[in-house]
C-alpha cells in the first residue's frame, strides 16, 4: 500500500491539516489543557504550554513518515484550531485504518467532529488506498457515540485493533466503513 502523509482537506466549516507550532496555543486553551475533553478522548492533560510545544513537536517530526496521518482541525470562522483527527492504527497489510478525534469543550454540540469525520472519510476513500475505516467508542463516552452514530461509519462486532490483540470487545461500541459499500453524499 502506498502511504501519503498529512494532506490538508477542506468541510463546509473546517480546514483539516498537519499541525505547526503555532496551534500551540490554541491547543492548550481549547483542549489540550482541559482534563474533561482529555479522559474523553483517553490522553493525558498537557497542562503547561510547554507540554504542548513538545506534544506539537513529535507530531511534526513524525510528519516525515508517510504513514502517520494526524490533522489539527481549524475552525474557518476563527481560523482557530479546536481539536484533532487522526489515524491512531495504520494496519498497511488490510489497508485499513482507526480514526480517533477530539474537540475542544467550548465546541462540543456544535457538530465539528461529525464534520471532521465524515470529511476525511470522503477525502480518505477519494483520494487513498485504504479499503476499510474504523473507529470505537467506550460506551460511557456519549458525546463519541453520537459523532459515530451520526456519522456515515455503521456499527460492526469489532475492529482491527481487537482482533490483533485477541480480545473481544467489551465496554466499546465499534464502527466501521467499507469502501465498497461507501458513498459520497
């Protein structure tokens, strides 16, 4: 499978594309400091600038691997950055891959992570080799499961991560998105 990278795609509301230094610090004020949005998406509180500038920093190193996939997602208006998208698992021999996402908390119930999702589906499936895209959410995170739900991924007994590791799913909720039976709309 042939990788390209962090390539920038555009929703109605949203730039989505590589992060720099200068989200530093609109990632600190809108999520990555704030503890709520972080035990939601499973990460750890950067609570100093500092933090950030070295979190920013390994993504941007990692940027020169054409199999890392990991987008700040910038709310046009504001032309502000509000979370993240990413492909945490790159599975190359399935060509499939695990979406994770989050937004800040002064953006939640306003639709971006749909938004954001749905837009990488669609620029995934356009534009890619990946077959197959997946996502799960622990069933007590509720704000997640209706990003999925609402999403145009489907509900699925498990996903890739699951089936390497030889566990069944337990308190996750997994979805899935085939490119054979995908559609742009």
């Amino acid at each position: 499978m042939q990788h390209f990278g962090t390539k920038a795609f555009e929703t109605p509301r949203l730039i989505c594309r590589p992060f720099t230094q200068e989200d530093c610090e609109d990632m600190f004020k809108n999520w990555a400091a704030n503890p709520r949005v972080q035990f939601e998406y499973g990460e750890p509180v950067y609570d100093t600038v500092q933090k950030v500038e070295v979190l920013l920093a390994e993504y941007i190193e990692k940027y020169q691997n054409p199999d890392f996939y990991r987008w700040a997602i910038v709310e046009k208006s504001r032309m502000e950055n509000i979370g993240q998208i990413a492909f945490c698992k790159v599975y190359s021999d399935r060509r499939t891959a695990e979406i994770e996402y989050c937004i800040g908390e002064p953006f939640w119930g306003s639709g971006y992570a749909g938004e954001a999702l749905n837009g990488l589906i669609d620029f995934t499936f356009g534009n890619t080799e990946f077959l197959k895209l997946e996502a799960y959410h622990r069933s007590e995170n509720i704000r997640s499961g209706r990003v999925l739900e609402k999403s145009k991924m489907h509900i699925t007994n498990t996903v890739e991560r699951f089936v390497r590791e030889n566990i069944s799913p337990h308190n996750e909720v997994c979805y899935c998105i085939e490119k054979d039976g995908y559609t742009a709309f």
